[in-house]
C-alpha cells in the first residue's frame, strides 16, 4: 500500500487555529470518555479489595500495596477521589512515593522508574499545595493534549492533514490510550518526544535537543531519541564531515543531548546514595527485581506464545521456572458462559486480566503496522519506532513475558501514522472507532477497578 504524502522537500507548518484546536478537540473528546468511564466505574462498580492480589507480577512490599498500608500515600476524598483515584493505581503510585519520598524509599525497585514526572509531581504540589496524585493526573491530561497538537503538526509536515487527523483519532480511541491520563508517564513521553522529533525535522536544533534531553530523563528509550535525530541531520547536512564542522557543529552539539539523560540519572542517583557502580548503574540492576533477563526476540516470542522455562542464574526468578505465556482459556470461559454475571465476575476479570493475551496480541499488532512502516514512513520515524519496540524482546519477563508491551506501543506514534493510512476510507475509520472505542471503556473499567491491564 503507498501513503500519499506532503510535498518530502516542502516544511510546511501547520497554520491558523486548527493547529491547536483539532488537537484539543480530540484530546477532549479523549478525556471525556476515560474519565466518565473510570468515575462511573469507581463509583457504581467494585474495586478489587486488595491489590496484592492483582496479578502474580505484583509485588509483595511497597508503595503499590497501598490499602491499609501506613507507609502508602493518604487516601483521597470527595470529588477529586472520583475523578483521580480510578488513575493512581499501579505504576502511579510508585511514581507517588518517589515524588514523596526520593529514591531511598523501596530503593531496590525505584530506580526502575525514570525521575522527570515525580520531580515535576513534587514541584507541582509544592506550588499549588494539592495532592501528588492529583498532580500527576492534571500534568497528564494537559500533556496528553500538547502531545496531541506536537504529533499533529509532525505528522501534517509529511503527510495529508487528512492522515494527521486520523491518526489523532487512531491513537486517541485506541484501547490502551487510558493510560494518557493516568499518573504514568506516557503523556509526558510522548509530547517531548513528538516535540523533539517535531523541532528536529523543521530544523530548529536547540529545541530539538532540549526536549531530547527532558524525554530521556522520562523514560530509558528517550536515548534512542539519537537514532531519528541521526537520520535527520544526515538528511539536512548529508554525508559529508566537513559539511557538518563547518554548517552542521552547533545543531549536532544539541542532536546528541539526549544521551546526558542517563548520565544525570545516574549522578542523581549516586547522590541519593542508591548502590550502584558505573558498568552497573542502578536503573540496569534494577531490571531484575521486576524479573526481566536476557532472551533472543525468538525466545521472548515462544514464551508469550507457550511458555518456556526461565533462566537458571537469575537472583529473582528460581532456576528451571515455568514461564507462562498466553492462556486463552478466558475464551473458552466466555463462549461457554458468556452472561454477564460470568463476564463481570471476580475470577472471569481476573483469568482475562492476567492471561498475557492482550500483550501478544498487541505486539503481533505492532510489528505489523511497523512492517507496513518500512514502505510508508519517512526513515527518521521508522528510526524512532524500531529500536523501543524491540529491544523489550530481548528483555523479557519471568512473569508477564511481553509486560508492559501494549503500552510502551502507544507512545510510538509512527504506528498510528500507518494505521491512519490504513483507515482513511469511510467504513473501516467507523468500524476502528467503534470497536477501539468500545475496548478503551473496557479496559479503563479494569484498570480503574484495580486489575491489571499493561
């Protein structure tokens, strides 16, 4: 299939209100779906009663198991309880309790977590006095929103507006789309990586850098930021060195930026006194506690297909360990009895919850929109998209192989470039809305009461 694309020498910006208000209009319609839907869902429904229960991943000391623990953030009331509580679940709380209280606290599994979105959740609550997690929940919806106008300006300098427009829609509907307002990092993620790239492609370096820099102090792959910038100041400067000394120096010097990311991490760490050394630094060590080792893809892929057997040297996972991938059973469970008290029931969400399932459909997804990539994208966004997408297959997990996999996709947007080329006839755009629209309220159902969803 072939994209029809903007005009490849043409840079052109996008103009007028539309630039921002197509944006913020999805982003609206966005937020009024997943919020409505986990308040709704809080309220009326029921919350697992105790979330050290919610998974065999779960871990069985820290800020995650909150409820009835001193040491876990203070419980929320009123209306913003409603509003937040549904979003402040799993990785939300450890960003909490780091914001709260530093690396030092449950410092064996923090590092794990990168310090941009709880130093900005700690600054934020220290200007306005409000809770963190409440906090952490405005920073993510607004940032949902400049995230949205970033990918849409990109987006419209090498393709159609038509496709840019789609492709709001796509990502914004897309089931796991509930954690852009969650209090995780994905919105984050995603607007400093877009507006990085955005800066990047349009030439203005210093920006570029800047926002690099700031992304790969949010998550570990904001240093693959490196790759797409490589391949647009190859095709701005081109091959040769002496071009790049004599025009190129100053938008090379902030190209690199990105790569300072880990490097202050790891001297803000060492501050903190976390253990670590240079060849190991702690967010590296920290890797094991949450059971990931060492695979080839091959292998990663056998174990969210079957299952497999672990690896026998690793400080976490016991030797000759089992390791589960996908049980499709939930579907037999469901064409047997597919009633709603069977559907909505504790064991039914809970079997569907934790089968792995979502993970390997979601990759299977992924790889094939970044397939369709390599003939639709320009290089410098297949440049962003393969590295993270990857690199989780060598890392798998001893409990969810493909954990997390569903929403590390979300922040690529390159993907939903590709999906939005595939929907720009009338019928399917409909039939996407609707279904992905449909599983987006399914999914924020589960994951506002407390089951695992990515």
């Amino acid at each position: 299939m072939t994209a029809t694309r903007a005009s490849a020498p043409s840079l052109r910006r996008s103009t007028g209100s539309d630039r921002f208000t197509y944006p913020l209009v999805v982003g609206f319609v966005h937020f009024l779906i997943v919020q409505l839907t986990a308040t709704l869902a809080f309220v009326y429904g029921t919350t697992r009663d105790d979330p050290r229960s919610a998974g065999a991943g779960a871990m069985e000391s820290g800020p995650g198991n909150y409820k009835g623990d001193p040491n876990g953030p203070a419980d929320l009331s009123g209306w913003v309880q409603n509003l937040v509580e549904p979003f402040r679940s799993w990785d939300g709380l450890w960003y909490t309790s780091i914001a709260d209280q530093g690396y030092g606290s449950f410092a064996n599994a923090n590092p794990a977590y990168w310090p941009l979105y709880p130093w900005l959740m700690e600054g934020g609550a220290r200007l306005t006095g409000m809770p963190l997690e409440v906090v952490g929940w405005l920073l993510s919806n607004v940032f949902f929103v400049v995230a949205l106008g970033f990918v849409y300006a990109l987006v419209r300098v090498d393709f159609p507006e038509r496709i840019a427009r789609i492709t709001l829609w796509a990502l914004a509907l897309f089931p796991m789309a509930l954690f852009f307002s969650a209090v995780y990092t994905e919105s984050l993620f995603l607007m400093l990586a877009a507006g990085a790239l955005y800066f990047a492609r349009t030439r203005s370096w210093a920006l570029a850098g800047i926002l690099g820099l700031l992304a790969a102090l949010t998550r570990s792959n904001g240093v693959m930021l490196l790759l797409p910038f490589a391949v647009l100041f190859i095709q701005q400067y081109g091959w040769e060195p002496r071009r790049w000394v004599t025009r190129g120096l100053p938008s090379a010097a902030f190209a690199i930026l990105p790569i300072l990311g880990p490097v202050l991490f790891y001297v803000y760490l060492d501050a903190e006194e976390i253990p670590q050394t240079v060849t190991n630094p702690a967010f590296v060590e920290v890797q094991g506690q949450w059971y990931r080792y060492s695979a080839l893809p091959w292998e990663t892929f056998q174990c969210a297909a079957s299952s497999c057997t672990g690896p026998d040297d690793h400080d976490y996972i016991p030797a000759n360990y089992n390791v589960v991938g996908a049980d499709w059973t939930w579907v037999r469970e469901l064409i047997d009895d597919p009633s709603w008290g069977n559907v909505t029931s504790y064991e039914f969400r809970t079997m569907f919850a934790d089968s792995d399932t979502v993970e390997l459909v979601s990759l299977l997804l992924f790889i094939g929109l970044a397939v369709l990539g390599l003939r639709i994208l320009p290089l410098y966004q297949t440049a962003y998209l393969l590295p993270p997408l990857l690199f989780p297959l060598f890392q798998p997990g001893g409990v969810h192989p493909l954990m997390s996999i569903p929403r590390f996709g979300i922040v690529l947007f390159p993907l939903f470039v590709v999906l939005a080329i595939l929907l720009q006839r009338r019928g399917p755009l409909i039939a996407y809305s609707v279904v992905s629209g449909l599983l987006l309220v399914l999914f924020t159902i589960q994951f506002a009461h407390w089951y695992w969803v990515s």
